[in-house]
C-alpha cells in the first residue's frame, strides 16, 4: 500500500480503507 500511496503523492482527497483498500473520500461510500 506505501507503494501505492507513494506513486499518488499521498494525496488529502484518498484516504486508506481497510477492507476496500483505496477509495476517494469525494466519493460517496456505495
């Protein structure tokens, strides 16, 4: 997961979700 984050610039708007892994906090959990 470092790695992704560290490929995204560790971005404010992805925030890291057990379970789902990676979801945009704009995004409305579905």
């Amino acid at each position: 997961m470092s790695r992704l984050r560290r490929k995204l610039g560790d971005p404010p708007l992805i925030s890291t979700t057990s379970g789902v892994g990676y979801r945009i906090a704009d995004t409305p959990t579905a």
